[in-house]
C-alpha cells in the first residue's frame, strides 16, 4: 500500500442520497427523524454531528437499514436499496460501532473473515484478504491473527473492527461513534489511521460523532443536525468555521475557531525537515563521532526498526562510555504524517526541545517538525481569518448599502 502522502488514490466509493427519510415509533408524538434529504459524495467523508438525542445514530442505521425508515427513500449509486434484503444491503455496507463490536468466541482472522466467508469468497481469498487487512491496520497478522478480542488493547480492538468492516471491499463504511471508547492519545492515533486508510482507499465514509474538534479532523462535510436530524449546515468544515449559518452551528463551534482550523491541516502538508539520526546498531564510537566536536549538537537515535528511540545531546556522551541504556532522552511523543498541525503542535509544547518526530505507517522516523514551522502556519491561518473577516464585514456594507438604495428608489 502507498503512504497517503501524494494524491489520493481513485474513488470506490459510492453516492447516496437520502430522500425524505423519517423514522416514527409508536407511542411518541413526534418523530426521531424527520424528513431528512441529503446527497453524499462518492469517496467523501461525511461527519454527523449534533447534540445527544437529535437522531444522529438514527439516521446512520437506516441507511443499512439496521432501523427501518418509516418513509422515505435511500438510494446507493443510483440503486434504490430501501425494498431490496435488508441483510443482502448490510453486506455490501460496512459498520462500525464504538467498543468495536467484535464476537468475543472468534478469533481476529475469523472476525474479520466474518462477511467475505457470507458472500462465498474462497478460502484462499478470505486468507489472503484477512492478511491484508491486518496489514492495512498496522497489524502484524502472525502475531495478531489468532488472538482473541480480550487479548487486544482498546485501540487494537477498534483497528480490527474497521478491517472486519472493510474486509468484503464495500463501497460505503457507516461508523458511529467508533472511538468514543478509547482514551485521548489512542483516539488521536486512530483518527489519523482513518485518514491515512481514507486516503488510500477513498471509500464513502459517514461518521457519526458528537465531538466537533473530531468532526473537524475527519470530514469533508460536516452535517450539523438539529433534532429530529434536521440540518442546521451542511458544509466544509472551514466553512462552518468561518461562517456558522446561525447561532445553534455557532455553539458546536465555540470558542477559538483560528486554532481549531489546525485541525484542517496535516503534517504532510507543511514543512517537514531531516534531522541527524543514528541507529541503536552502529557502534558507540560513530554515535561519538556523530556527536563530537566536529559534528552535531544533538541527534535523535532509531531502533532496529527505524522507529524514534531517544533524543540524545553531546551532554549525554559522558553516560554513554558502555552503553546506550542510560544516556539521553526516551521519545515519549511522535504524530504520523497524517496528523493534524493541533496534534503536532500539542507534541512540541510538551518537548523540552521544540520538536517532534514525524513517522510513516509502520512508526518509522520519516523526519521532524518544529515550533518555528507550526508558528508560521499558526499566523498564516490567523492572517487567514483576518482577511476574511474584513471580506466579510466589506460585503455587508455593500449589502446594507444596497438596501438602502433600493428603499430610497422604493420612496422615490
């Protein structure tokens, strides 16, 4: 697979357009959701977003129709899939839950050959797609294919969940809340592996969440809904940002809406610069030539796996006469290329050095970012948003300006 660093690879992803979609239950006088029209990109990721209650998850389901829609229809890629076998439907739709959903009596590899071994793929394919799968995760599938979900951290747990829901190759994945479960730092993690798979597979994705600064992360759109999943705005989250339709959008955003625009931007994106490195496996006297006299104030040393070990400084060669094990600095923070600036710049703050490493897929070291290149992007977006506040208030003068003539005009 490529690193998600170029252009996205080709969509296989599908449209679905919701058309007056509503949901009922007996017994309660209004409707968890009422007639709800939208149409959602092939290959895009789509966040629904909104308060507890407001029928976010309600509207998620229905599209696989796990909840039947009282009226209304659904149609993917032009298909109208609201008469056809609901269960047929649910196989070709991928779905993903918080706390990851798996069976607990199935192993990984039988988890996630679950949905291939339904629709009759071959026991070649099914092993080959199972590997595929874990290694499309970061998963090494000897060590991780025969286990059990209660043998699997929280964060392996959901990885699996979102292999499961990808294994059959289908064109929609629905995910509700997936990481709502997992604590912060492992939650950043699988955002930015969501980005990364996004980028390399272009699915249609739609996402439900009720954390804004994820829905701003993830999405391509983000749904802001009201009760009864009414859309309060449907856009880009820069332009929920800079321009919440009403105050109800306006709340979701809160306060910082500059900062929050850090979520926009990947590490990719920006300046990523080399740094000295050295392996774990070259001899101690080329680590003190490296950091000599003659050579480098400080280098960032890569295990065997070429992946951020420790920070060490021409201080530390004096506890490093035998040994490694003692001298410099253990790397405690590292974002992967698809993380966010926020993500990065909350690393760097926590550095002593105002750095961070930067890794590929696997936790290799590919480079590193500084406070002086997040800085920069930091007043870029502000510079940003200034101009487009004075864009702002200069078309409304205009407007207010046109009104008044055309009431003069009326008078006259």
């Amino acid at each position: 697979m490529p690193e998600a660093t170029g252009e996205p690879s080709e969509t296989s992803g599908a449209t679905i357009r919701l058309e007056g979609l509503t949901k009922r239950y007996p017994g309660t006088p209004t409707p968890a959701v009422e007639n709800v029209s939208m149409e959602i990109r092939a290959g895009e990721t789509v966040i629904f977003v909104g308060p507890s209650g407001c029928g976010k998850s309600t509207t998620l389901k229905m599209i696989n129709r796990l909840i039947e829609p009282t009226s209304g229809r659904i149609r993917i890629n032009g298909e109208d899939v609201t008469d056809i076998d609901p269960v047929r439907l649910r196989r070709q739709v991928g779905y993903a839950i918080q706390s990851s959903g798996l069976f607990p009596h199935m192993t990984v590899a039988q988890n996630i050959a679950l949905v291939p071994k339904m629709v009759g793929w071959s026991k070649a394919q099914v092993a080959s797609r199972v590997e595929e799968m874990l290694d499309l995760v970061g998963l090494e599938a000897r060590e991780f294919a025969g286990r059990y979900p209660r043998q699997l951290s929280g964060g392996q747990q959901q990885r699996v969940g979102v292999a499961r829901a990808l294994a059959a190759d289908p064109p929609v994945l629905l995910m509700d809340e997936p990481f709502g479960a997992v604590d912060p730092i492992t939650r950043d993690h699988l955002q930015d592996e969501l980005i990364r798979l996004q980028h390399e597979l272009r699915k249609t994705i739609v996402f439900v969440t009720h954390d804004f600064d994820e829905a701003i992360k993830l999405g391509d759109r983000i749904a802001v809904l009201r009760e009864r999943s009414h859309i309060a705005q449907f856009d880009s989250p820069e332009a929920i940002l800079t321009n919440p339709a009403d105050e109800f959008v306006s709340g979701f955003v809160g306060a910082g809406a500059a900062l929050k625009r850090l979520n926009l931007t990947r590490v990719r994106d920006v300046g990523v610069v080399d740094f000295p490195t050295a392996s774990v496996e070259e001899p101690l006297q080329r680590i003190f030539d490296l950091l000599g006299p003659n050579g480098t104030n400080e280098l960032l040393l890569l295990d065997r796996h070429r992946r951020p070990y420790k920070w060490l400084r021409r201080g530390d060669l004096s506890r490093a006469r035998e040994s490694l094990a003692r001298a410099g600095s253990p790397v405690t923070h590292h974002v992967s290329r698809d993380a966010t600036l926020r993500d990065a710049l909350e690393a760097v703050l926590t550095d002593s050095g105002g750095r961070v490493a930067v890794t590929g897929r696997r936790g290799e070291y590919t480079g590193v970012v500084d406070m002086k290149t997040l800085m920069n992007s930091v007043h870029e977006l502000l510079e940003e948003d200034r101009m487009e506040a004075v864009e702002h208030q200069h078309d409304l003068a205009e407007e207010r300006e046109r009104q008044a003539q055309a009431a003069q005009e009326g008078l006259s």
